[in-house]
C-alpha cells in the first residue's frame, strides 16, 4: 500500500466551484459491485481511494462493506490495521469532518473502542486536492467515485494551470473529471479498478482524446460501461450525460455496455448487476435497461461510438466489413467550406464590388433549409485563383476594395502570421471545387439533412459537403438521408441540448456504406427517387436493402 501525500495546494478563487452532484446510494452499490469491491473480497488487504468525498456517499458504502469483509475474513485482527485500508480527499473541510463522523460512528457500531475510531477516521478522510497529490508508487486497487464536474472556464486560472501541469490529458475545454480519471489511472496498481459514475463526453469529443490515448496506449481496459443520461442516478436533476465506467490496468478482453432508460431503478440495477458478473454471452433485454458484451472495446482515440448495445455490435460489423463513406475507391470526398476569418468583409451580395473574376457565388447555410438548393445570391470575394493567391497589383478594384477595409483584414491572426498574404482568406480556395457537384450538409440538425448543390458554387465555412467521382450524388444523397447513417453519425457525434446532432467531417468520415458495386441497380434508383422526393422513410427502407438488413439494430 503507497504512502500518499497531498501537494501544498493553489489558493482556489474567493467563492470556489466544487461541482458537488450527489448520488444515490442503489447507484454506489452497483458500482462496487460491478468493481468487486465486496465483503466476498478480504478487503483488509486492500487499499481503496475516494478521491472526492463530498457527503460520502461512496465512502459510507465503503466503510460497511470494509467492516462486514473484516468479520468475515479477519475477525481478530487489531482495529488500527484498517487505517491504511481506505482514503478519501476532499477540498472542503465541512466535508472532510462530517466524512470522519460517519467512518467514526461506523467503525464504533462495529465494536471499535472510540479512541481509535477517531484515528482511524481521521486517517482515513484526509482535506487536499486529489489532482495534486503525490505518490510513490501505484499500488491502489480501487479508486471509487462520483468526481465533480467544473468546467475550465469556473475553475481559477491559476488551479486550472497547476492541475493541467500534472495532468496532461486536461487539454483543450476538458473538464475538471477527465484530470480525475487520469491521476486515478496512473495511482492503480495491475489489476487495480477504476469505477466512475461521471459524465461520458470525454468518450466522444476532441477534449477526451488524450484520455481515450491513455487508455487505449498503456494498458488499460474498459471493462464495463453503462450509459446513464436519462436515468435517476442523482439525488437531484443534472444535465450530466453520466455513464458508469469501469476501467482496469490490464489487458482489454471483452466488455460489457449497457444502456440504462429513465425507468431505470435499483430492482433493474441488481439484474444488470447479476447479468453482467455472470460473464454470460446473451443480451440482456430488461424494460429499463439493455445491455450486451462486445468481444473487444474500441482500439483507437477516435471517438467511441454511443448507442444500444446492439446496435453498437451492428457498428462492429460495419467496421470489418464495409468501406468507409470517405473513399480513394470511388474518390469519395468530405471537407468543410471556406472559413475567411472576417466574413464581414469577404462575404457580400453586391456582385460588383470587385473584378468579376474575384467573386465566387458562395453556398450559406440559408441557400439549403428548404431542402432544395436555392441561392441566397451571396458571394466570396475571392483571393485565390487556380495558381494560389494572387497578387493584388494585378487587381487594382480588390486591392482597393481589401484596403479600405484593411484594419479588419489585417487583424486577423492569419494576415499578422505574414505580412505579404494578409489579403488571404484563412482557408485555401480550391478552384478545382467550384466545378462539382456535391451534397452539402449544416453541422447542428435534429436529422442528417443532405441538399445536392450544382457546380459554380464554393461552401461557406458553416457547411459540410461530400462530392464523389463513382456514386451519382442522388442516389449518395438517399443513403445519407436514411436513418442507417444518420444513427452511425448519431453514435459517434456530440450531441448538443435538445438532442441536435453534430454532422461534422470528424463524424461522416466514421460512416460505413456499402460497396457501390454491391448496390442493385434497383435500390439505387430507389435512393435516387427518395432523394429527389425528400422522403426519409423512403431513404430507409431502401438503405436496409442497400446494407442487406431487414432492420435496424433497436
């Protein structure tokens, strides 16, 4: 068992953000549970941390199944030979006391004399910072816990330097819970676990992928996840998106993934709980909670994918044998419009404003909401020609035109990076673009929604678009507007409030499709007609037969 010592910590701001979020005590048990962390376990020989201890909700559950374990398994041995058994940290020192008295008054209902109940207690709840904490080795076997949620912009930018100094996976926007992870991963020692119950973005957004790096490159395996978002796992309502997690340092084997409804509830945590410890390689099919066992977790940084736990089997499949909607076989292509960095000034509906050829009818998210392509009649002022950008002396209207405007132009970080290209957009004009075809798709929608624009146009930054030189865009359209891809997007995606889907590049290029030449003539023409119709039902029935499925994975 390390000795753990906690780091001289950064002064927090005058009123602190701890992300306190209190859960319920079924929820606790079933995380030890699925842990081992059991009165089965001779747990006197184990070291368990709670690396937040709020109200103690885990560490009361802790402290009972560390007492019950001790009458079990080591009955005579001496009271204080439980002090290095267990730790918990917590920043406030209200917390830190009320923890003590609950450990002291279970410790005292078990027959500990009171004199050494309060030392055990205080060895055990300890006030410090667990990002800064220091260790000698990685000899925990179990961390355990309900770490708080803080976004970076409430943390003190002072605390938030120090905690991404000795956590490296805090990049980016992460949130204070991927620190938490993180350090609770490197203290395990083999074998050691890991159980959350927290929020699962990191799983899925940029911010976690030095995390999902972490665990895919040093040994670490998921054991299990359940996907909590719309059941009550809190004492109060939270927009959370929790998930239990179960993490070990080891090899990956198999993994459990599970999906708990708003129904869920402890009757239905406990058949989770026995379904899922049983090793058994059926799925489970409860009203509240489904759940099935993937041969293997995902083994890249990518983001990993969301949904039932058979519908994430279908995504496994689709995997090992379909080909990527981005593709050199059939030059298949997904990318972004162009970004000008102050489209105040390069982005205008006055098509005189400067020489004809410097302007470029301009695709806006406006021009496809009705579902057919229709031009708002904005265009790009355009730098670029097909040899790169052009040289301003030799068009004197948009050298004019930029210099007038040139103390907007000029701030941008792109026109300080050189001061000769200040006149360029952010974004490089492909001039070759301009004579495609392609299906344009805005990132933030309820449902995928692809409108085929035709060549002579460019996308604005604020559209995603495909083109292709194999599939006829109608028929590509149908299969981008059927439920089958919008759910791969939707497992691989961030979703934002009001369950709006994210169709960025990032996403689309996790898509699946079919092989073209393994799609009858028939169904094509039926994407196409659906396409051309707007009719998703009609894009899904004839996708199903494109994947050769009778029906989508529920």
């Amino acid at each position: 068992m390390s000795s753990l010592t906690v780091a001289a910590p950064v002064t927090p701001s005058p009123v602190p953000n701890y992300g306190a979020v209190y859960t319920r005590r079924w929820v606790v048990e079933l995380i030890m549970d699925l842990c081992g962390y059991s009165a089965e376990h001779d747990l006197t020989r184990a070291l368990a941390v709670e690396p937040s201890v709020g109200t103690g909700a885990f560490l009361s559950v802790m402290v009972e199944r560390l007492l019950e374990s001790r009458r079990r398994h080591a009955t005579h041995s001496p009271w204080q030979s439980l002090s290095p058994c267990l730790r918990a940290w917590d920043l406030q020192e209200h917390h830190v006391q009320a923890s003590r008295d609950i450990a002291r008054a279970a410790l005292v209902s078990a027959g500990c004399p009171q004199v050494d109940a309060i030392e055990i207690a205080r060895q055990w709840v300890r006030q410090g910072d667990f990002l800064l904490l220091k260790h000698e080795d990685k000899t925990i076997d179990f961390i355990l816990g309900n770490p708080p949620y803080i976004r970076m912009e409430d943390i003190d930018p002072d605390l938030l330097s120090a905690y991404r100094s000795t956590c490296s996976t805090m990049g980016g926007r992460a949130d204070i819970y991927v620190g938490f992870f993180e350090k609770a991963l490197d203290l395990l020692n083999q074998e050691g676990i890991l159980g959350y119950i927290c929020a699962d973005r990191w799983m899925r957004n940029q911010y976690g992928k030095q995390l999902r790096r972490k665990i895919v490159d040093e040994g670490y395996s998921v054991d299990f996840s359940l996907i909590m978002h719309d059941a009550p796992a809190f004492l109060e309502s939270v927009s959370a998106y929790p998930a239990i997690t179960v993490l070990r340092r080891g090899i990956q084997d198999t993994a459990v993934a599970g999906t708990a409804s708003e129904n869920f509830e402890e009757s239905a945590a406990n058949e989770f709980k026995d379904w899922a410890l049983k090793n058994s390689s059926h799925a489970l099919n409860h009203p509240s909670v489904t759940g099935a066992r993937l041969p293997h977790w995902h083994g890249t940084d990518d983001s990993w994918p969301e949904g039932s736990p058979a519908f994430l089997k279908w995504l496994e499949l689709l995997t090992e044998h379909q080909r990527p909607l981005e593709d050199d076989q059939t030059g298949t292509r997904i990318s972004i419009g162009v970004a000008t960095g102050a489209d105040a000034i390069y982005v205008t509906t006055d098509g005189s404003i400067v020489e004809p050829e410097r302007m470029l009818p301009l695709s806006m998210s406006a021009d496809i909401k009705s579902g057919t392509f229709t031009w708002g009649g904005r265009y790009l002022i355009n730098p670029w020609d097909s040899q790169g950008l052009v040289d301003l002396a030799d068009w004197p209207r948009l050298r004019g035109y930029l210099s007038r405007n040139g103390s907007a132009v000029k701030a941008r970080a792109i026109a300080r990076k050189n001061e000769m290209t200040w006149h360029r957009t952010i974004d490089r004009v492909s001039m070759a673009l301009t004579r495609e075809p392609m299906l344009l798709l805005q990132d933030m929608k309820s449902h995928i929604h692809p409108v085929l624009a035709p060549a002579g146009f460019y996308p604005h930054h604020n559209l995603y678009y495909v083109t292709s030189r194999d599939w006829d865009l109608e028929a590509l359209g149908g299969l981008l507007l059927s439920e089958a891809v919008e759910r791969q997007v939707a497992a691989y995606c961030v979703k934002m409030r009001g369950k709006t889907l994210r169709f960025q590049a990032q996403y689309l290029r996790r898509v699946r499709v079919p092989a073209l030449a393994d799609v009858p003539a028939d169904v094509l023409c039926e994407l196409k007609e659906a396409f051309r119709l707007r009719s998703r039902a009609q894009a899904s029935a004839a996708a199903l037969r494109a994947y050769g499925l009778t029906e989508l994975p529920a």
